[in-house]
C-alpha cells in the first residue's frame, strides 16, 4: 500500500523547530542584541551579524577543561582574578564575539567584566575541537592577537601538546609548545605552570 502524503504537510514536517530556526536566520542579519538575546544551550558565536553553530564537546574536552580550570582557579585563589570557562562571551571588538574554552582576568573586579559578557581578558585556552583544528590554531588566533589578548594557549588532544602564544606587537609569537613529559610555563604568570601529562590523563 503506498500512503500519499501532501507537498503542504511534507514542507510542515520539515521546519525546523524554533530555537533551531532562531540559531539559523538569513546569515548577515542579525544584530549584537538580538545575538545576546539568543538563549539556547548551544555553544553560538558571532561575527559581523553570522552566526557560528559550535559542536556540542565531547566528554574527552570537558574533561581537559574541567582540569585547567581547576588549575587556574586555584591560581586565582591564591594571586587574585578571576577566571570563567565556556558558555559565557567575550566581545573581541563590535561585531565579533568568541566564548573561549576558558578566560582570566587578573582583577576579580574589572572594568571588563559584564554580566552578559567580556571585553577582554588577561588569558585565554582552547582546547582544540576535531571537527575545525583550524578555526583555534590559526583564525582564533589571529583574532584575540586582534583584540590585544595577551596570552594563549592552544591545548591539542590529538597531537598532546600546549602552545603558549604571547603578544608581540600585534601578533602572537611562540613562547613555547610543551608536549607529554614537560611543564607548560606561561610566558606574563609566572605562578601558572601546568603538567602536560596529567592535562591528557585527565581524560
């Protein structure tokens, strides 16, 4: 038996749910408030009124972020500041908005941080996602060089290093790229070392 069923109830099963559509308008048309109005649980980031779908991480992510945060949080306990991890904004300059893996800021009282978001931190981590390497090894980091970030870590899984960047001028040079056995120093905290080893094993 063949069941026939009609163009104008096919394109009803196929619109998307309304959060999905909200996440998916007419790319180039959307404004910084309605981009911070959006509430979903999705990782979303903005750029010159796109929108940027980030997938969902994975349990070997979190678990590397849970770790460094420990880290840093404990570092800030003891120094000061304050330190943030994903989903919450940081505004690189109008128009363009990231949520790092991570975020710090040496001053718990900033003038940079809002409640909606950032403006900018003393440190930023990602943890490098598979299904985009280069969207954190080369276009984010470009992009908080831009904003005048001026320490980033790029921590990679699947090469098992941390690449320590440090601005110079207005852009990042290599401060170092620790892999398994080593300590990963930063290059403006000198109290914040990190073994690589057990950043892994976290997982």
């Amino acid at each position: 038996m063949t069941i026939k069923i009609s163009p104008a109830k096919l394109e009803k099963q196929a619109e998307p749910a309304g959060e999905i559509a909200l996440l998916f308008p007419a790319q180039g048309y959307r404004s910084e408030e309605e981009y911070l109005a959006l509430n979903t649980n999705h990782l979303v980031e903005y750029s010159d009124g796109r929108i940027e779908v980030l997938p969902m991480p994975t349990d070997k992510h979190q678990a590397i972020v849970a770790y460094l945060f420990m880290i840093l949080l404990a570092l800030t306990q003891r120094i000061g500041g304050t330190v943030r991890f994903s989903p919450l904004r940081i505004r690189l300059w109008p128009g363009k908005f990231r949520e790092p893996d991570l975020m710090l800021l040496l001053a718990s009282h900033d003038h940079l941080r809002h409640n909606q978001y950032w403006e900018g931190a003393d440190l930023v981590m990602e943890v490098v996602s598979p299904d985009d390497p280069e969207r954190d090894l080369v276009t984010k980091r470009q992009e908080y060089a831009q904003a005048g970030i001026p320490e980033y870590w790029i921590v990679d899984p699947q090469a098992e290093t941390i690449t320590v960047l440090v601005l110079d001028n207005n852009a990042y040079a290599e401060h170092g790229r620790f892999g398994r056995s080593a300590v990963a120093a930063s290059a403006t905290l000198p109290a914040l070392q990190v073994e690589v080893d057990a950043v892994f094993d976290a997982a």
